[in-house]
C-alpha cells in the first residue's frame, strides 16, 4: 500500500468510524426510546458508548492482530485528548459549569480508574483476561450507577438535552437498519484505520505508540468533539462535560475490558509516562474547576497548554 493509498484509506476509516457511530446512537436511542427508557439515561449511555465505539473498534481490531501497541495507547491517548483538547477548546465557546457529582464522583471515578488501569498493567505487563473480569464489573457498576441516579432525578428536564423521537417517528426496519449498518461502518472503519495508521508508522519510521497517541488518538476524539461544540454552542454545557467525562469512563472499563477479554493486550513500559499523562490530566481538570465549580477560559487555556507541551515531548522523543 503506497502513502497516498494509506493516507486515503485512514481518512475514509475516521468517516466510516464518525458516520457509523452517529447511525448507531439514531438507532440504538430510538429503540430506547420507543420501549420508554427515559431521554437522560439514553443520553448518559448509549450516547457515551456511541461516542466511545471509534476507540473500542480500533482497539480490539489492534489487540487481535499484531498492532499492540495502538490498543492502550489509543485509550490513554484518547482520554488525554478528551480532557486536555475537547473541553479545552470548548471552554473558549461557552463556561462549563459542572454539577457537584462530576466533582465529587464522576471525576474522581475517573483518576481511580485510571490508576487502577496502571496498577494492573504494571503488575504483569499485560492486561489479560482476569483483568478484564476487573474492568467489565466496574463497568457494570458504573451504569447501573448512571442509570440509578438519572431515574432518580427524574426526567422532566431531560428532554431538552436529548433528540426528541416521539416528534419524529422512525420505523423499527429503520432503526434495525441504522444500528447494523452503525456498527458494521465503526468495525470496518477501525479495521481501515488500524491497517493504514499502521503502515504509515512503518513508513515514517516511528511506533505504534505515537500513531496511536497521535493520529488515532485525535480521529476517534471526533466524535466527542462535535458533541461537546455543539452542547456548548446551544448552552447545554452539562452535556460537554458529561460526554467527554463518560466517554473517558468508558474507554478505560469497556474498551480496554473488552479488547483483553478478547486477547491478552501487552502493556509496554513506554506507555507508563502517558498513563501518567492521563491520569495528571484528570487531576489538572478538577483542580482548574474544584473553586469555582466550572471551566472557563483560564482553565481551557491551561488545558490546551499542558496537551501542546506533551503533544511536543511525544513527537520529539518518540520512535
């Protein structure tokens, strides 16, 4: 496969990865939607896991062939792009306040289960099967958490924050159609990104960490990038932070626990400094908020900064 060929056919994986988990939460929140599950807990979890999918099929497809290194890298790449990049930028179109559960729960979820990720992939350099065991119960919890917590807050004002599909009804062979057509185009597209990423790595010299922290990590963020600009710019701000928060969940406990349910994911010490990164990233996004419960421009400011100097270390000393 030559450069161009490579380059085209990394393009048209990030297509198929966007337009493919855009079909799937059409789909998957109109069935939700029809059997009367609430518009919040949609929102809060098919929403997240769409938004989530391009990680989750370029992972696994890395952890089945011989791409390892794109597999944690991408997550921990991803999630520093969610936090340091996404609600950095967004933080420059509107202020973000945050809900005292993001501070006091869901964000200190997330530094927990990013220095768990650690822990385990440091005990015996490889996240395997019972680690996966791990990762899916916790994930488990965790939506069995979201959903309590959003039923429990009732839905009146949810609506607003969610695509209303009783206004518009869609048929059920449409739905089924946009859900399997989603999926097959998030599975095809991570297939194309995983075979080009990686041919262009061995073209250009460097490793499957970089491409995965890099280019990949960036393209499969998409996704929560247009999520998050659109919330901000239509003043649903809870929706920017709470997509970006539970993408980052779920690219640590499904992602990364589906992928070594599947096949052993070998974790090299070279991958260290960016869950370092990662879990640093999380820490410096409650710091810039705990005060003032939000984040503003100074805070956005910070983020973006941090993601240039770690973006520059990786460029310059990886291979």
């Amino acid at each position: 496969m030559t450069g161009i060929l490579s380059v085209a056919a990394l393009l048209l994986g990030f297509v198929l990865l966007i337009k493919g988990a855009d079909g799937f939460v059409e789909g998957a929140g109109g069935f939700a939607a029809r059997v009367g599950i609430p518009p919040l807990v949609v929102g809060l979890t098919i929403v997240a896991l769409g938004t989530s999918a391009p990680e989750a099929a370029i992972s696994i497809v890395s952890a089945t062939q011989a791409a390892d290194g794109i597999t944690i890298a991408n997550v921990f790449g991803s999630n520093i792009v969610n936090t340091l990049v996404i609600l950095g930028v967004t933080a420059f179109v509107a202020e973000i306040p945050l809900k005292r559960t993001t501070l006091v729960v869901e964000l200190p979820f997330v530094l927990g289960i990013t220095a768990l990720l650690l822990a385990l992939c440091l005990h015996d350099g490889v996240l395997g099967h019972i680690d996966a065991v791990v990762l899916l119960a916790l994930l488990g919890a965790y939506l069995y958490y979201v959903v309590r917590t959003a039923r429990s807050q009732g839905t009146d004002d949810s609506p607003k924050d969610s695509p209303k599909h009783e206004e518009l009804p869609v048929s059920v062979l449409r739905l089924a159609a946009l859900v399997v057509g989603g999926a097959l185009a998030i599975f095809a597209g991570g297939r194309l990104v995983v075979d080009s990423a990686t041919e262009l790595a061995r073209m250009a010299g460097v490793s499957d960490r970089v491409v995965g922290l890099t280019v990949v990590a960036l393209g499969t963020s998409l996704p929560e990038l247009v999520t998050s600009l659109s919330a901000a710019r239509r003043g649903q701000t809870d929706i920017a932070i709470g997509n970006v928060v539970g993408s980052s969940i779920l690219n640590v406990l499904f992602v990364l626990g589906v992928s070594s349910a599947i096949a052993p994911v070998p974790f090299g010490q070279e991958l260290l400094l960016d869950g370092v990164v990662s879990l640093a990233s999380a820490a410096l996004l409650w710091l810039v908020c705990a005060r003032t419960r939000s984040l503003r421009r100074p805070g956005g400011l910070t983020l973006l900064a941090t993601y240039a100097a770690y973006l520059s270390h990786v460029l310059v000393t990886g291979a």
